[in-house]
C-alpha cells in the first residue's frame, strides 16, 4: 500500500508513556491530583489559556452503559501561524474526567467542525474513535493527534526546535471522556475543562512533523461461544454503513484490496504492508485502536537485515494511548517498508461495560465503541533527500 505523507502535524513529546494494562476495564482512572504544574517557558515561547465555551454536564448514552465521549470545539483565536510546542488539559472536574484527546484542525476543516457542533444539540457532540467529523478526520490527515490526558499526566512538552504547525483559522478539539460508573450511570456534577497551549512563532531552522498514519484491516469474527446475526462479516460490514454512511461502510473491503490481500483474513492479528515513497526522519508514534485493541507494532524492513521494531505496544490500553518517542531518530525513504501488526481480543466484548450489553459481532473497522481500527501513527518529518 503506498503512503503519502498526511498533513497533520504532530511534536515529539517527553510524555511517552504506552499502555501496560491487560485489560482495559471503563472505569475510573484515579491517579491523585490532576496536572502538575507545566515546566518554564523556553526562549521565544509564550501560554495561550483556553477553556470549553461553557460547564458541561455529561449523561450516559442512548443505549445505557456509563461512559460518554463528548468532542468541544475551542478557537485558539489565531491571527498569525504559530508552532504548537507542548499542551496540557486541566479538568474542572476530576471526579468525572477518565481522560482527554488534543485534535488540531487545520482551516480546511474548520467549516465542517463549526457544521457538526451547530446541528448537535447541547455543547460539543458525540465522538469516540475520533473527532467525529468528516473532514476533521486523523487518519486521513484532516485533522492531527496531539495530545492524550489522563488523572495523573503532567504537561506534554515536545522538542524545542519542532513544533506542531497551527495556521490562522485553525480549530482545536477537546475530546473529554466522561466516566459515569463510580455514580451508577447517572450525572454527577459538570466540567468545564482547561487546555493550556504552549506556542512559539518559529524560525525558518523550526522543524515541521507530521503525521503518517499506517492502517491495517479489522476483521474480528465472533467469538466461538458467540452467534447472532451481526456475527456475518456482510451484515456488520451493512451496519456500519448504516451508523457512519457509505465511506466508512466501505473502509473493510477497501483495507483488504489496499493491503494486497485477495480476499479478508478473518482472525485476531492483522497485517499490512505500507511502502515509503518519500525519505523522512521516524521520531515518535503511538497506536491506535478501540477496546478490543491488545496489541500494536510497526516494523521498518520485516525480513532484511536492516530490519527494526520502530513502535512496540505489546499491551494496548485504550485508555492511555501514548506518544511513544524513538530511542534516536530513524532515517527511511523509497525502498523501505512500514508493516503494522494489530491483534484484538473478541473475548474482551464479556468484560467491558461498554460492551457487554451489546450483541455480539464480526468486527470491522468503524468509529463506534462497538467497531475497531488499527493504526500506527508516526511522528515524521520529511527530508529533501
């Protein structure tokens, strides 16, 4: 499968953290005090406050269950381009918050997430495996990564001299996932997060990255002691399509033919090999799939004697997806190769609150809590040569 390079832009952070839980379980993640204290500004840096437009008061799904991820939209009010160097989300509400996702939105988007936030009632709308938007799309280089929170997190600082480019225009999004379960599923107060930005006008030496996200199929049947009529691959495969529209609906097969694979694989590790059309530098990556996710990895060359393990998630935690920094930085270019391996667990569908209420199905890549993806987004920056 050939990879052009994304557009988002996305920094090496100190924050490198990957998941270490075996078993995502839903509930509270109570690490003590929220975020410490973000550490002194370096030469030509300055804070930009921002905070959600109002309090929010989160509520279990239609459905039931205990959770909810809700995406807000916050204008960083930009009049000039600036590069993002480091973040930190400061909940109001601790009690409540289980964790953040950072988007930056590119102006290009902006009019699309302005659409989905003024036909959704209420603050914000609902999101899970990402913004939620199309055309403000991570794995389609929409929208960019930047940040992941959870109790606990101090402030991402990425490197100095790189940055995460925001033009004029562009959005960010707050994605806060609520946690319901310590109060039985029902309301318990409001939130009104913060997010501090950490900006810098950059120099012409100022290194933009960028993201290269690198996908595999999702192709997950039931488990052996499971059946229903979702468990035919054609029938979620329809579903989906229903729930997210024809492009999402599309994403399995197309997966299948682009990863040149006659025909699905059904099971639970996937594959797909993504040739390097363009040199760049490999600084950092994390995994991303849903809560059926039990590992990630990305391989540079399988097989070759330069062969290298670039990203290595062995024990995948929803929950705290991490920007995972290289030991040193990897040169790659036409000629290489970037394999990425995820393997899911369907037995992990009876342990979930998220989950264990819902029938039981072959599992395709979609943006729902029931669906799954596979992804290793990495941390580039392109070279001349």
């Amino acid at each position: 499968m050939a990879l052009a390079t994304a557009f988002a832009v996305v920094a090496c952070g100190s924050n490198t953290g990957n998941g270490a839980a075996p078993v995502p379980t839903g509930g509270h993640n109570a690490h003590g005090q929220s975020s410490a204290p973000p550490q002194p500004l370096r030469a030509g840096e300055r804070f930009v406050d921002l905070k959600m437009a109002e309090a929010y008061t989160p509520a279990p799904p239609e459905g039931g269950g205990t959770d909810e991820y809700r995406c807000q939209v916050i204008d960083p009010g930009l009049t000039k381009a600036a590069f993002l160097t480091g973040t930190q989300v400061t909940p109001q509400n601790i009690a409540l918050a289980h964790h953040a996702i950072v988007y930056a939105v590119p102006p290009g988007g902006a009019a699309a997430v302005h659409e989905q936030d003024a036909r959704t009632p209420g603050l914000g709308w609902q999101c899970f495996g990402g913004t939620g938007v199309n055309g403000a799309e991570v794995e389609k280089g929409e929208a960019a990564w930047v940040d992941t929170w959870a109790p606990g997190a101090s402030e991402t600082l990425f490197d100095e001299d790189a940055g995460f480019k925001l033009e004029p225009g562009s959005l960010i999004v707050l994605q806060m996932h609520y946690n319901l379960l310590a109060t039985d599923g029902k309301p318990a107060g409001s939130d009104r997060s913060a997010l501090r930005l950490r900006l810098k006008d950059g120099t012409p030496q100022t290194r933009e990255l960028d993201t290269l996200p690198l996908d595999a199929p999702t192709d997950l049947p039931c488990a052996a002691d499971e059946s229903g009529p979702l468990c035919d691959r054609a029938a979620s495969i329809a579903d989906v399509t229903k729930r997210f529209g024809q492009e999402v609906g599309e994403t399995a097969d197309r997966q299948v033919e682009e990863c040149g694979q006659s025909a699905p694989k059904p099971g639970n590790t996937q594959i797909c090999d993504h040739e390097v059309e363009a040199p760049m530098t490999l600084f950092a990556g994390f995994g991303h799939m849903h809560l059926l996710g039990r590992a990630i990895k990305v391989e540079l060359n399988p097989g070759k004697p330069n062969a290298k393990v670039v990203l290595d998630v062995p024990q995948f935690d929803f929950d705290n997806q991490r920007l995972v920094k290289l030991p040193s930085p990897v040169e790659i270019g036409p000629g290489d190769t970037l394999r990425v391996t995820c393997t899911h667990d369907a037995a992990l569908r009876k342990q979930l609150p998220q989950l264990k209420k819902l029938p039981p199905r072959y599992v395709v890549w979609g943006d729902g809590t029931s669906d799954e993806m596979c992804t290793g987004i990495m941390t580039v920056s392109p070279r001349k040569s």
